[in-house]
C-alpha cells in the first residue's frame, strides 16, 4: 500500500477514535465507563503517534506511545481507586450523584423521568430443567429449618 | 523493492519541473463525499443508540451504523495489488476497531462497555503490528487490554455486580447526545480535512503533470511523492521516490537520465539503509533497535516513567488505606456543602 495512503487512513482512524471516545465521555454516566472513553481517546492518539512514527521512520512516535501506556496504567490505578472511595461513600457509580462540585450559579440536574427496564431485556440465562423431580418435604419448603 | 531517493528543486528551470510546479496549485482538500456521508449518517447513529431503550429503536440506530461504516468502507478500492495483503487487513482492522469503539461507548451495560473496548484494543493492537511497531501491539494487549480492562472489570465487578442501573440507560437529559453527537461531527470532519500536501491526490496531480513517470503498467515508476514546505520563504521541496527494479533498467543511469529528462537527479546510496526499519511486522531486530533507542536517546523519560509507576502505586494504596476510615454510605448529596473541607478561595462562593 502507498506509504501516504497508509498514513491517511491511520490519521483517519485515530481522530474517528478520538471522536468517538469524546461521544462517550461526554454523554455517559457511569463513572467507570466515563473512563473508558477516556482511554479510547488516548488510543486514538497512540494511532496517529504509530502512523507518523512509520512515515518518518522515527522511533520518537512509538516511544510516545510506550509512556502513554505507562501513565494510562498510573491514571487508571489511581482513577479507579478514587471512584472506589467515592463508591464507598455514595452507593452508586452515576457522577451525577457528585453535580454538588458544579459550578457556581448553575442550576441541579433533575431526572425528570428514569426509564425502568424493558421486560425483554432483563432475561436472564436459564438451564432446561432436566434429571427427576426431587422428592421436596412441604414443611421444609417455607423456611429452612437448619442450615 | 529497492528505493531510490530522488530530489528535484522546483527553482530549476525546466519542462519538468514547471510541470510539477503546475501540480502543486492548491486543490479542495482531502475529504471525500463518502467520507462525509459516513461521519454524518455515524453522528445520527450514535443519537439514535445513545437515548433509546426500546429494542427496536436501538435496532434502527445500528442499521444506520452499519450503512455509515459501509459509505466510510466505500474508500477502500476493490481491486488491489497483489502484494497488498496488508490493504485488506486494514480496512478489517479499521472496520472491527470502529464497531467495537461504538458498541463500548453505546452499550448499556458497563461489563459490555469493557468488553467492546478490549476489542478494539485487539484491532488498533493489530494495526500497530500492520505499521511494523511489534513492541507497542504485543504491550497494548498485554498491559492495556490484559491489565487495564481487567482492573476495570474487577471494579465494576465489585461496585456494580449486578450489571444495569438506570443511569448506565439515561443521559443529561435530551440535548446532551444531540450536542455530543454533533460536536464529535465537527471533531471528525476537521480531523480528517487533511491538507493538500499530504493527499494521494498529489501524487495523481504530478503522474497527470509528467506522464513518463508513469512507467508500464505492471511496473510502476512513481511510488511515493512528498512534499515538504519551508515555512515563511515560498520555497519548497517536492521528493520523488522511484521504483528501482534492476530487471526493469538495463543501464540505470541512462535509462533514468534519459527517461525522466530530469536536468539534477541525485541519487543518495545513504537512502537504502532506510530499509531496515520499513514497515514490516516481520522485521528482524525490532526489539534491539527499540531498546538502544529507548536506554540511550530516552533513557531518563524511562526512569521518570518508572519513578512515576512507583508514585501512583504508593498513592494508590495511601487512598486506599485512607478510605477505610470514612463509615459505609453515610453522606447524603447535601452534605458536601456543608462538609467542612480544606478552605479554598472557592468554597464560600455560593
């Protein structure tokens, strides 16, 4: 493939990543999966370090890209262990849960309405019963009388 | 496949290279109607996936998703060389990492989410491998996909292990996905209006403006053109890399001088070397190279990004160990206000 090409269509790609990653950084709002789009954008970025390293026969891109690893893994260390504390402290991952750091003279976000789940999606995996139906006890069928 | 590095300057006279400067007149800008359409149709497909709960508008919004990705895949050309193996693996590559970022950023699941993006780390892993940096693929699946997504899944596994909560389904309201769908529009378009200068239609331009670079069918002449401008002078240099295949040239010298017609041709020998890191995913001693370039040019980043490895885990545990003291799930939103913090020149705005 033309060496050009191949440049533009890795420059293409990583920026296609890098929007996407900022699509979902910007509308989700479970923390964790908030942080997730971070590191897709950083994986965009490490694309077009890697396609111009190429181009230019130049290490310097791919050196780029093995610090980013390195600080991704720092920053999802750290990250995670923070939203683990403030799991700790609010018993949920929604960040709106923590919109009180907004700023100065913007008004809350309410949820006017939450969508419960769909009936259809909340099915779960299930075994074909199979074998022989056990012989059950009735009085040991409402509680358990020993563990 | 040997290259030979050819350099012209456009200050000489001549035929050819006024017709090569003739080429060089600025043209619309590298972005194609397919392209556009598959970022615009791709915008209104993650709108539709980002608000809609019912199985049949997400149904539509990855239809939609799948026609842009077909206009995006228009690109591709059908018919390739034969030698171009690495085209299709791209474009398989490129299409499974696209679908896989937009599953992980649409899903309503958050272990989907980690799932999908361990995917697309396995495809940009593979176009790591396709650009010939070995090193960086295997450590993207090993330490990013292999340690990171993990990290992530054990968290959720421990924060959220029954899976769907209502604000994984919700958003900020109505406009937020219409605005992020719209602002990542204006991100790609940009990112992709790519200059002139850079575009495979350059190289079209100078085969239009010299044809005898053209060379037979089957053995092409002109491989690769770039141009490089200096900044602030109007001048610049326009590099031609030919395709020097002894089987083609009887006497390289006079079949070039006379075929090209070119008046200064300096072959630089030096250029071959050049050879030994091209793109290859097979390329031998990668990993040597890598590592004398990494301990000499980069030695003290390295040590820096060690000692920061070092920082962020001995802070990781510090928050860990500090956030046992805090009590379980006492804190209601209000209290943030009031909670007596470390005064800053921020907290007694409100």
């Amino acid at each position: 493939m033309n060496e050009t090409a191949l440049l533009q269509n890795y420059l293409i790609l990583g920026g296609l990543i890098f929007s996407i990653g900022l699509i979902g950084f910007v509308v989700r709002r479970n923390m964790i999966v908030m942080f997730l789009c971070a590191e897709m954008m950083l994986q965009g970025v490490s694309l077009n370090l890697v396609a111009w390293s190429g181009y230019h026969q130049n290490w310097g891109g791919q050196m780029l890209v093995l610090f980013m690893i390195a600080v991704a893994a720092c920053e999802a260390a750290l990250g995670l262990a923070l939203m683990l504390m403030l799991f700790h402290k609010s018993e949920t991952l929604d960040i709106a849960f923590w919109q009180d750091l907004r700023e100065a003279g913007q008004p809350p976000y309410v949820d006017h309405e939450v969508p419960e789940e769909q009936h259809e999606d909340a099915h779960w995996p299930s075994l074909i019963p199979a074998g022989r139906q056990p012989t059950l006890d009735p009085e040991e069928l409402g509680h358990r009388s020993r563990v | 496949m040997m290259l030979l590095f050819a350099q012209t300057e456009t200050a000489a006279a001549g035929g050819l290279a006024a017709r090569l400067e003739s080429a060089l007149a600025p043209a619309w800008p590298f972005l194609t109607a397919s392209l556009f359409w598959a970022v615009l149709l791709a915008a209104a497909a993650f709108w539709i996936l980002l608000v809609s709960e019912r199985r049949a508008g997400r149904r539509a919004g990855v239809l939609l998703g799948l026609v842009s990705l077909a206009f995006w895949a228009a690109d591709a050309p059908l018919v390739a060389d034969a030698a171009s193996v690495s085209l299709y693996l791209y474009w398989l590559l490129a299409g499974m990492a696209l679908v896989s970022a937009a599953a992980a950023v649409t899903s309503r699941s958050p272990v989907y989410c980690a799932l999908w993006f361990a995917l697309m780390l396995l495809a940009t892993a593979g176009l790591f491998l396709l650009q010939g940096a070995q090193f960086v693929g295997v450590a993207t699946v090993a330490v990013y996909a292999g340690a990171i997504v993990v990290m992530f899944l054990f968290v959720l596994m421990l924060a959220q292990p029954e899976g769907r909560a209502y604000y994984d389904r919700i958003s900020w309201g109505w406009a937020a996905p219409v605005a992020a769908a719209l602002v990542g529009v204006g991100l790609a378009s940009s990112v992709v209006r790519l200059s002139d200068a850079t575009g495979i239609s350059l190289r079209e331009r100078v085969l239009a403006a010299a044809p005898e670079l053209a060379g037979t069918a089957d053995q092409r002449l002109l491989s690769d053109v770039r141009l490089k401008t200096t900044p602030h002078s109007g001048q610049f240099t326009l590099t031609l890399y030919i395709n020097d295949d002894p089987a083609l040239w009887s006497d390289r010298q006079s079949a070039l001088t006379s075929r090209l017609a070119m008046q200064a041709l300096e072959i630089d020998e030096a250029a071959l070397e050049l050879r030994l890191l091209r793109a290859e995913p097979l390329a031998m001693h990668h990993m040597a190279r890598l590592g004398g370039e990494m301990f000499s040019v980069h030695l003290i980043s390295v040590e820096v990004a060690g000692t920061l490895l070092l920082a962020a885990l001995v802070g990781a545990v510090a928050i860990i160990i500090r956030g046992k003291d805090i009590p379980h799930g006492d804190i209601q939103s209000d209290d943030i206000q009031n909670e007596d913090t470390n005064a800053g020149p921020g907290s007694d705005a409100s």
